[in-house]
C-alpha cells in the first residue's frame, strides 16, 4: 500500500472544503432548532425537521466520511441495504396505524 | 479517497468503474485498506441496530393511546429566568458537531504526515465527546430527578422514558467507546506509532494514518447517528 | 442394489402415501373450501415439479454412473434452457399465488352481514360475548375487568349493555350466516381454530384482531389454542355447537345479558344490605 | 504471547514478470495476470500448544474448533429431540418430563439447532476454513479478530447451557420467544433462564460480527491474483452471502433480545400491552407484541437463508465434482444465491400471516415470498441439469448430494404452500409447518454438512473417511429422516397444532397416535445412525487410509496447497495464481478430465476451454 500512500498524501483535500461543511452542518443544526422555536407543526415541521436530518446526514457522509470521493464499488455497496430499512420503515408506519386504530375504535369509541 | 494508483490497472468513473471494480480480481474496493473496509461494513452493521431501535421507537410512539410528552418542554432549561426550549440539547449538538470537524481535520493532517496537528486535533475531539458524555449524565441525572424512570413518567405514556434510556443510552456508549479510543490514538499518534510504522495492539498489521481515517469514521458515524436522534426524539 | 433404485422407490413411496393415506385433512364445514381448492392445486403444480425433479435425478444417476475413460459434457452455459426454465416456473407460481391473494382477499374483507363475536382468552381458557339487540359489542378494556364485569365492558357504552355473555369456552352458532371473529386476550398469544372451518388468527393482547367465516355444517367441533401460550397450552380447549336457525334462537333466548348481571349484582348487593339490617 | 512475526514471507510482485502456476520461464503473454496489489500478509506463529490449538490465530484451526465446538451444543440439540419424541410417541414413557420440561428441550432444541448448530457451523467453521483457502488467502484479514470470535461463541455457549442449571430452568418459550408469555409466569424459565437466554444471544451476535467482518472483507479484499468474484466457487459464495445476510439480520435480534431484556428486568413496556394476571393487572401498558415478531422475523427469515445458501454454495461444489461436470449456469447460480439473499430482507413477516399484523400485508409478503421461489427453483434445475451428461461417482458423498436434492425439493414445495398466504391459513402453527422446515432447513442442510464433511476430511486429517461406513450412515440417516418428515406433513393436514405437549383425545389426533409412534422410531434411529460418523472419524484418524495431494481431482484452489493438510499461511513460498474459474471438468481435449485453477493458459491451449 506503500505507492498507494505517496499518491493520497498529494491529493487530501484542500482545509477549506472542510470548514465549508462544518460551518454548513452548524447553520443547518440552528435552522432545525429553529424549527422547535418558532413552533411549527403539522407537515410543515416535519417537512422541515427531515430536510435538515437528511443535509446533515448527507454532508457529514458525503464530505466528513469521504463517500463523495470514494469509489462507487464502495458507495453503492453501502447505501443499497438502505432499502431494506426503507421497507421496513414503510410497513411500521402502515402497522402502527392499525395497532391504533384498532385500539382506539375497539377500546375507547367503538360503535 | 480519490483515486489510488495500482499497477496494472485502469481506473474508470462513476458506474462502468463500478462494474470493472467488481468484476477484477484481488480486491473490489481498490486501494481501501482492510481496516477501513471492516469498518465500514461494521459501520453498516450498526446502522441497522439503530434504525431497528429508531423503528422501534416510531412503533412504539405510534401506537400508545397515551399522550407522548412534548419534548422541547421536557427538555427544556430554566436558564436566568428564562425558559429555553432543547437548550441543552442544542448544545450538545453544537459539541458533537464541532468534534465531528475536528475530526475531519485530524484525518486531513494525519495523511499529510502532520503529527502535531494531527495529535492535538484528536485529542480536541476526545475532549469534545468527554463534554458529550457529560452534559448527557446531566441531562440523565435531571430527568431521574423529576421522576423519569424506564418504566414510567409523570408526563405522559412510559414508552417514553423507556425509549429515552435505551437509545441515548446505546448512544453514549457508542460515543464513550469512541472517547476511550481517541485517547488511545492521540497517545499513539504523539508517540510517533504511525510514523514508524509500529505494530499494534492485537494485531500484526503495521501503524499506519489510515487507523485515524477509521478511527474518523466511527466518530462520524456516532455524530451521524446523533443527528437522526436529535431529528426523531427531540424534534418529533 | 443401485442407489438410484432407492431413491426411485422413495418417491414411489411418496406416491403411494399421499394416495392412500388415512391421514388427511377433515371435511371442510365452512365457506373456505376455496382455501383446500388452492392446496389441491398446490399439490399438483409442486407435487408434479417434485416428481418430475426427482425422477430425472433418479434417471441420471442411472444413465451418466462413472465410467472409467467417459468424458463428461462441457458446456459452461445454456442460455436458452435456463431462459425457458425460468418463464416456466415463473408462470408456475403466478398461477399458484394468483388464487392465493384472490381468497385472502375474501378472508380479510368481512361480508356486512356477519355477527360479530367477541373472543376473549385468557391462559387456559376462552370466553364469547354477542352483540345484543342492538347488533352491536361494546367496547372493552381489560383494565375494567372484575368478578362483575367479567369481559371488562366499558360501563358508559351504551352498546355494552344488552351484550349477551357467554361465560362458558362453548360457543353456539347459527348455521349458514357468516361471524367475525374478534378476538382479544388478556395475558398472551392465543389463537382460536377450528380445524373444520379452515380460518385462524391470533389473540393478541393490546390490540383485536379479526377473522370470518360462514359455518356450513350443523354439528359439534372442537376448538384448539394454536399459538403456544405457556404451559397449559395443548390443554387449552374449547367448543363450537353449530345450530339450524331455530335451535340457535332457543338458546340465545336463554343466555344471559350484561344488564341482566348488572342487575342480578344489584339484587344481591339489596339482599346483602337487606340481611345485615335484619340481623342488626 | 512473544512478538514474533514471520516477515520473510513479504514478496512483494514489484515487476509485472508473473509467476504462472508452476511454470519456469518466461510467461507468454495469454498468462499475464497483474501484479499484486497490496503486499502479503504477516502471521503471528503459535509457538507454545496454547497458541497453536487454543487460542490460535489460524482460520483453519478457528474453524476446526468451531465445527467441533457446534458439533457439540448440536448433540445436545439431537438428545433434546429425542427425549421429545420420547414423549410425543410415547407419552409417560418418561416419567420425569412434565409440560414444563417438554417445552424448554423444545424451545433449546430449536435455538440450539438453528443458531448455534448450523449458523456457527456454515459461517464460524466451513467458512473459516475454506474462504482463505478458496480464494488463495493466507489467512482470515484479522486473524486476532478471528480467535477472539471462536471465544465470544465459547462463551455464548456456556452462557446457553448454563440456563439449564438456574432455579426455574432454561427458557420455555418456544425458539421464536414472544413476548408477552416469555417473560411471564406461566411459561417455563420466564425468569433467569430468559435473561441467560437474551444474554447468549447478545454475545453470539458480538461474536459472529467479528467473524464476519473476517469473512467478508477476506473475500471482497484479499483474493489472490487472478481470483474474480465471478472465479470464486459457489461454496465461497454462498458463505460470503450468508454472512452479508447475518451482518444486517442480527442487528434486529440483538435489539429485540435488549428490548426484551428491559421489559423483563427494568419493567418497561416496549412490547407489553396491559396484562391481567390470576385477576391482577400487571404494571406493564401501551407496548406492542407485534413489535417484537417484526423485529425476530426481520431477523429470522433471513437466519433460514444463513443456514441454506452456504449448503446451496457447498451442494454445487461437491455435485460438479462428483460428476465431473462443471455447474450448469454458473453465472445463474450466483445471481440466485445474490438474489435470493436480497430478497430475503423482504419477505420476513410471511411467518406472521396468522399473527394479527395488518391484515393488508398478506398481499405483500405473499407476492415477494412467491418471487423467491424463481430463483431458488432455477438452483435446483441446475444442480440436476449438472448431473446430466455428467461422469457420476457414486460415492458417499454424492450420495448426500443426492439425497439433499430430494429433500430440498421437498421442502422447498412445501414451502410454496406456507408462503401463499390463503393456503397458509389452515396450516400455519401445525405439524406441516414443523415437517417444513425440518425438511428444508433441518434435513437438507444437514445432508450438505454430512457430504462436505465426508469431501473435505481428506484435506483437513490428510485421511480419507471409510466409504462403506459412510454408506450405512447415508442411507439409515436419509430413509430414516425422510421417514420422519415426510408422513409428518399429513398431521398438519388433520390439524395437529405444533407445541402441543400432549395430544388428547380430540377425534382427529386420535388417529394420529400409529404415526407419532412410527416417527418417534425413526428418531431414534436417526439420531443413533449419526453415532456412526463419530466413530468413522476416530477410526480414519487412526487407520485411514492416507488420501495424498487433491485425492478427488478437484480444479479448486483449496486442493492445491503445497501440504495436506495445508500449514499456517497456507501456501508455503508463493500465492497462487488464477487463471480461470473452479469448474473446469473435463474439457474436451484435455490430458486430465480436470483443469486446476492454477493452469496457465498457455497449457491448455490446444483444449476447447472457454474463457472463464
């Protein structure tokens, strides 16, 4: 891995990239407690509170981790398992919707 | 990192470099280091613990018929009179996002043979996370003090107190790991291990800067998942 | 002997046991022989690929046995076969899951006329609740749930009141109409099947859960817990008497209704005060 | 342990001059395979008897000690079953089983043998031992790593057998622990014998990590020159396809065990509803059941498919082999064991269809479980289109084969009817479902391990395995298990409910007492006939006869080691080179009706070998 490290070493990455994104994820962080402070509900909020998660999340891997610059071998191997978690998200939602309805209309309102 | 250079073999972008990646022998992440590979197929790995507790959590809370307390009221500070919504989870974003960049900037310095730079850089991180731990004991211990427990709470469904522990617990020792190893690395990276290449603990592999590139991964990975948890259980 | 002769005589025996078993499913007294139609096809799509597996295995090993000298076939690929095998079996399965998803389909949308029934369980043992004139259940809470209010029927629901209860695991049912079964417990998994009506569900504490079906047969069945809940559970046992249209009215008339234990509680609690007066 | 690394092994190809397998000379350039890329590995040498066979950093010997260790806890599992059968055909036969004892030997027997058998038999010792070597590795990438997975494993173990030992007993909640019952009176070892449970389990997913990451990384990172992934055997593919699967499966068990865990110590309510007790109403309220079979399936579907692709990688290894032939369709074979894999984290909750779920998901499980069934069938054609036109040996190992085929068909039929959802209905929580699934992932995988066992002893004790000892034991255990589970699908049908500790007198059952009998016989006899491998491996280490270099005449790289059996490092001076794919069978022209891996293909070139 000897010429390996001769060739990173020339090429790591310019200071400043990193400050961009370190400023960017404090901007972001207050944007989405300014979500909270300001109070806003419903769709709105959570529009907002999974935008912010999702630039934040997608900076920090994308720069802080280096995804953006590694291989796509690599990038794709570990974003596809994410599917999995998706479906699995996805049909949560659908099951708590149940568990609750039934809870509620066989437990409190019935009729 | 950007392209490596390996005899014998072309480099081609995006999806058809993908194939040929795939496709060659020897290695399929051309130029990752074994250690960093491992780690991120571990980091993978982890990934689903925590999105199966976060989904748990979204089941959990979907389903209660009792109220889920309003968190950016249970989480807020009395701070000179005044009372401050999350005040104190702010900060500890604030904490862990900074440790995060200089983190970021201690690989950066590590692979430029900075050894200095390099050590007191994960030295601030180290002392970033400990600050973490700290304010999270805090938060802990004032939550207990106003009758939170795992099986109960005076504001609302149980679920919530029992959520609240395991997974900021599970958090914070992912993030106290993270401390006892940055020390460990800061001592390493001071005492010159990875300049003369000096073997490891446990491990016949020789020192090498890319162990803080992983290292790096892993307090990102922890501040990455800080950010889904602040999103979910404080903003929620 | 060959090897090959074995084998071919294990399927052979296979054969013969499906054909000739004594052991096989019970006439179906319900409207889900849709659900025995679809395994009977299942056995014969499967059942025909099995055999047709094994038999050209079997036929193989007996044409291709080692031979000193023989050089096997070389050929790394056979697009074309492999593209035929793969559509055949494609269509294989299409045709099997395509009356599958139809019948569940009719299994989780329950007809308007159905009576519901409320099952409660509990380890070891079941309980039934009808809806009482007003065609409707009250709901419950399992919370509520004491020596007076034995299915822990929420006392400020009007349609809790005239619920008929049924404090006994046989339960009757009228011929030809089709129920809902709701079914809840109050401890553990339980999971309520007649093996004559095909259908089950589990009992799941903390939420209901439903089934129907439309009993066809006048007779007495048996009813089994199939989800393991403890210790008692292979003793968890109950019943189902289904009636013609008159009997099952004679012996609704007769069951007791919730206002009817209300009341019966009421009178004891008078008699109660009534005889410390005298004795006083 | 002494610092002391074996260094001179570092040869670093620094020129594009290629050392061709074996050949002196100049390499023709149809021989060109690129340089290294990353330089050789150091290994630690055990020097001392505790370093060498205890705690050892060689994946072979990791491997031997997991086989053994798995072995081991797996006779525990065969003696739990019989003492069941005992009772079921038998009832009283034993005078000291109770209910309560029958369903902990039932819930041990089921985790014993899912887990820690077959699961830590594939990964933890197949796959220690044949990835480095299939894929011309000198050892696992970590091997520290590696020996401190074996000891996590050792220590779930004893964790697992010690809750035989605590008041109240080990767990008796079944292997698939739903809560509520788990952790509630009522059910056996609801206290200690749980928790030891959930710990076992944690520490087993902590130490199967470690392994895999081994496994994973090896074969993704340190396959020798020449060796693609598409050059790779089946065995290693199926194996590394587990593993990707346990990497991502266990996280859901190791969060429902925690969870779990809670409930029972700390009482919170992550999946306890309000619960009335013997007229008490327990403190628990609002938690979901549900939850936590989501949570296991999400895990369990894809543990079926830990324990059957490494077997669907093995079977078409040893098949090709026997019959000379090269595996039909190797491309679609890979696809199918990647596509199978995929798939199986979408298919988790066909095990819930009857749980009360929301009733919409039948639809969807149904369709995805359904899909699976393509590829796998498009597997089973291969393996027999292999044996066509082929050379079959009939030996004891083909004969495994042969009997996986029949069995895995059988139970991946049955399976059909499980995974449709309506058909599903009648016959979920019955013997059909326990016929099932002991056919396909009991039976089936156990012929794959006894054939690899009786394929690869020669390699690992240098010492071939008696062939007419092994016959016996083929065919008592095949007849005889498929004797078990065969008839045993038709109780499903009359409904026999599965956990049942007892059968009654219901009318239906009545009838099923001749077969229960019949069955109990055949597993006894089943379980006595593995006996018969034990003693056929004492006897071959001792008076075996020696089986010398590649004594099946195999084209794989794990035949080829300079020793057999192969030493630490595996390789002696130099790594191999690979020129082509495993499966070069009897090509036309050819001297031999093998070609190794290793030929260059400048000596073959007169042969009609395709481009691989």
């Amino acid at each position: 891995m000897d010429e390996t490290k001769k060739k990173e070493q020339a090429t790591t990455h310019k200071i400043g990239i990193y400050l961009w994104i370190w400023g960017l994820l404090f901007v972001l962080s207050f944007f989405s407690y300014m979500v909270d402070w300001y109070n806003f509900q419903g769709m709105l909020r959570w529009s907002l509170i999974l935008i912010f998660m999702f630039l934040k999340a997608g900076l920090i891997m994308a720069f802080f981790m280096h995804l953006f610059w590694e291989r796509y071998a690599l990038v794709n191997v570990l974003l596809w398992p994410m599917t999995a978690i998706a479906c699995f998200i996805f049909l949560m939602v659908a099951e708590f919707e149940y568990t609750v309805f039934t809870r509620i209309f066989y437990f409190v309102t019935g009729g | 990192m950007s392209d490596p250079k390996i005899e014998g073999y072309v480099f081609k972008p995006g999806f058809s470099g993908m194939a040929k990646d795939t496709g060659s022998d020897q290695t399929m992440f051309k130029g990752v280091h074994w250690g960093k590979a491992m780690m991120w197929i571990f980091l993978l790995s982890d990934t689903f613990i925590f999105s199966c507790f976060l989904i748990s959590y979204m089941k959990g809370r979907g389903s209660t018929l009792v109220d889920w307390p309003y968190p950016s009221e249970v989480f807020g500070l009395h701070v000179f009179g005044v009372d401050v919504p999350l005040l104190l989870i702010a900060i500890m974003t604030f904490v862990l996002i900074t440790s995060s960049g200089t983190m970021a900037l201690a690989v950066k310095y590590g692979y430029e043979k900075n050894r200095k730079m390099c050590g007191w850089l994960i030295l601030a991180t180290a002392i970033g996370g400990l600050t973490f731990v700290g304010m999270q004991a805090f938060e802990w211990s004032k939550l207990i003090h106003e009758g939170v427990r795992p099986w109960e709470n005076p504001f609302g469904a149980p679920q919530f107190g029992s959520f609240f522990f395991m997974i900021t617990g599970f958090h914070g020792t992912h993030v106290s790991i993270g401390v006892i190893f940055l020390f460990i690395y800061a001592y390493k990276t001071f005492a010159g291990h990875y300049d003369e290449r000096k073997r490891g603990w446990f491990t016949t592999m020789k020192g090498d800067y890319v162990e803080i590139e992983i290292l790096g991964l892993y307090w990102h990975f922890v501040d990455l998942v800080w950010v889904f948890i602040f999103a979910f259980f404080y903003l929620w | 002997m060959h090897p090959g002769i074995i084998f071919f005589l294990v399927i052979l025996g296979s054969i013969l046991f499906h054909i000739f078993t004594p052991w096989y499913w019970t006439d179906v007294a319900s409207n889900w022989g849709g659900m025995d139609d679809t395994i009977t096809l299942t056995f014969w799509i499967g059942g025909g690929v099995f055999i047709a597996v094994c038999l050209f295995m079997v036929y193989c090993v007996f044409k291709f046995s080692y031979k000193e000298g023989r050089r096997a076939e070389y050929k790394p690929e056979d697009k074309k076969l492999e593209k035929i095998l793969t559509w055949a079996t494609t269509i294989g399965v299409v045709a099997l899951l395509a009356p599958g998803l139809v019948i569940w389909n009719n299994y989780v949308n329950v007809p308007k006329n159905a009576i519901e029934v409320d099952v409660m369980a509990w380890q070891w043992g079941w309980q039934y609740r009808l809806p009482g004139k007003d065609g409707k259940l009250g709901t419950t809470q399992v919370v509520n749930i004491n020596d007076n209010n034995p299915f822990g029927i929420n006392t400020d629901d009007p349609y809790g009141k005239d619920d008929v209860m049924i404090q006994s695991d046989v339960l009757n049912l009228e011929n030809n109409k089709p129920v809902k079964i709701l079914l809840r417990s109050v401890d553990v998994l339980h999971n309520w099947y007649v093996p004559q009506f095909r259908a089950k569900m589990d009992a799941v504490p903390g939420i209901v859960t439903y089934y129907w079906f439309e009993p066809n047969k006048v007779g007495e069945y048996e009813v089994l817990c199939v989800e393991y809940c403890g210790v008692g559970h292979y003793a968890m046992r109950g019943g189902v008497i289904v009636q013609s249209d008159q009997d099952y009215k004679n012996w609704l008339e007769q069951q007791e209704t919730y206002s009817d234990l209300i009341a019966k509680q009421q009178n004891k609690e008078i008699n109660k005060k009534k005889l410390a007066k005298k004795i006083n | 342990m002494s610092e002391e690394y074996n260094d001179n092994k570092t040869v670093h190809a620094q020129s594009s001059e290629t050392i061709s397998g074996g050949t002196s000379g100049v390499a023709p350039d149809i021989d060109y395979v690129r340089p290294a890329e990353i330089p050789e590995q150091d290994l630690y040498h055990g020097h001392s008897f505790i370093t060498k066979w205890v705690f050892c950093q060689d994946a072979k010997v990791i491997g031997v000690q997991y086989f053994l260790l798995a072995t081991f806890t797996g006779i525990i599992g065969l003696i739990l079953s019989w003492l069941m059968r005992l009772q079921l055909g038998f009832p009283g036969a034993a005078g000291f089983m109770t209910a309560e004892h029958y369903y902990q030997f039932v819930t041990m027997h089921g985790m014993i043998m899912v887990v820690y058998f077959l699961t830590a038999l594939f990964l933890g010792g197949f796959g220690n031992y044949l990835i480095p070597l299939m894929v011309g590795a000198r050892d696992m990438v970590f091997p520290y790593l590696n020996m401190v997975s074996f000891w996590m494993f050792f220590i779930a173990v004893l964790v697992l057998l010690s809750s035989f030992f605590v008041p109240g007993g080990p767990t008796g909640a079944g292997w698939t622990l739903y809560p509520p019952q788990t952790i509630l009176e009522g059910t056996p070892g609801s206290g200690a014998g749980i928790l030891l449970m959930c710990l076992s389990l944690i520490l087993f997913v902590a130490g199967f990590t470690m392994g895999g990451l081994n496994y994973l990384i090896t074969v993704l990172q340190a396959r020798t020159r020449g060796m693609t992934l598409m050059r790779m055997p089946l065995t290693v593919w199926g194996i590394f396809t587990a593993t990707v699967l346990a990497m991502l499966a266990f996280p859901a068990l190791l969060v429902g065990a925690l969870m779990m865990s809670l409930d029972k110590v700390l009482g919170t309510s992550f999946f306890m509803p309000t619960i009335l007790k013997a007229g008490e109403v327990l403190e628990y309220g609002g938690g979901s059941p549900i939850l936590f079979q989501h949570l296991f399936w999400f895990f369990g579907h894809p543990e079926v498919y830990i324990v059957a692709l490494p077997a669907f990688g093995i079977i078409s290894d040893l098949i090709s082999v026997h019959s000379r032939k090269n595996i039909f369709g190797y491309r679609m074979m890979v696809w199918a064991i990647v596509g199978i894999g995929g798939l199986s984290f979408f298919v988790w909750a066909h095990h819930m269809y009857v749980s009360g779920m929301n009733p919409w998901f039948g639809f969807f499980f149904a369709t995805t479980t359904l899909i699976i069934a393509v590829p796998t069938a498009m597997k089973v054609y291969n393996w027999i289109l292999t044996l066509w036109r082929g050379n079959i040996r009939m030996n004891t190992v083909m004969l495994w084969c042969l009997g996986f085929i029949v069995t895995f068909v059988n139970g991946g039929i049955t399976g059909i009817f499980l995974g449709n959802v309506s058909v599903d209905v009648p016959l979920s929580d019955t013997y059909f479902v326990i016929a099932h699934f002991h056919m396909v992932m009991g039976i089936a995988p156990l012929m794959v391990i006894m054939g690899a066992v009786y394929h690869w002893f020669p390699l690992v004790a240098g010492k071939f395995l008696d062939e007419k000892l092994g016959k016996w034991h083929f065919w008592l255990t095949f007849l005889g298990a498929y004797s078990i589970y065969f008839p045993m699908h038709y109780l499903g049908f009359i409904g026999v409910p599965r956990r049942y500790f007892e059968m009654y007198d219901s009318p239906y059952m009545t009838s099923a007492v001749g077969m229960n009998e019949f069955i109990s016989l055949a597993a006894f006899l089943v379980g006595a006939a593995q006996f018969i491998l034990i003693y056929n491996i004492i006897r071959a280490l001792k008076v075996g006869k020696p089986a010398g270099h590649n004594p099946w005449q195999a084209c794989s790289l794990e035949w080829l080691t300079p020793k057999v059996p192969p030493e630490h490092g595996n390789w002696g001076d130099r790594l191999p080179v690979v020129h082509r794919w495993a499966y070069d069978y009897s090509v036309p022209g050819a001297k031999e009706d093998f070609i190794t891996q290793t030929t260059a293909p400048s000596e073959v070139v007169d042969t009609g070998v395709e481009k691989t």
